[in-house]
C-alpha cells in the first residue's frame, strides 16, 4: 500500500467574516418598531439590574458593541440572543416582549 502526503494551502477566511469585524446595523431591519421597543425595554431592564452594557453583553456571550446596538434597535438578532438576554436580565422572553409593546 502507497500513502501519498498532500498538502493543501491554508487560506484563511476572508475579512468580512472574521469574527473581530464590527456587527453591521441590519440594512432592512435597523429601525424597526418593534426591535427599537425591544431594544429600549432590555435597556430599561439593564439600568434596573444596575449592570452595564459590557457586563451584560459578557455575561450574555455577545460583544458590547453589538448589545449596544441592539439597545438602539439597529440588530435583528437571533431567537437564542434573546434568550441568553433575558435569562442575564431574570425574566422570560415573553416578559420582554410584552413589556417592549411586541
């Protein structure tokens, strides 16, 4: 039996999907009624827990910035961020939304 070592060039991902890249505001989304309601009432919840964004946003495994912009409405994020969110913040995700007026 013959082995034959290939060796294949490493490529590495191209820039816009390096994770050190910026979250981008959502270009259909950012805005919207009910993501800046959500995004208010996780503020809201935020200052009443007395945490800060960053202390949020690590405690949720999300970066800071992108906590910030999803508190200004600008990130459509995922179904499991808004739960990671509002599990730190102790209150149901149905909790959030009613009280975000969704």
């Amino acid at each position: 039996m013959l082995f034959v070592w290939v060796s294949y060039p490493v490529v590495s991902c191209p820039a816009r999907l390096q994770h050190t890249d910026m979250a981008r505001p959502s270009p259909i989304h950012a805005g919207d009624p009910a993501l800046m309601g959500i995004g208010q009432a996780i503020r809201e919840l935020r200052a009443e827990a007395g945490l800060s964004q960053e202390a949020l946003a690590h405690e949720a495994g999300v970066d800071r910035s992108y906590m910030g912009g999803i508190e200004r409405g600008e990130h459509n994020m995922t179904i499991i961020n808004l739960l990671r969110i509002s599990r730190c913040l102790r209150i149901s995700v149905s909790e959030l939304l009613h009280r975000a007026g969704v």
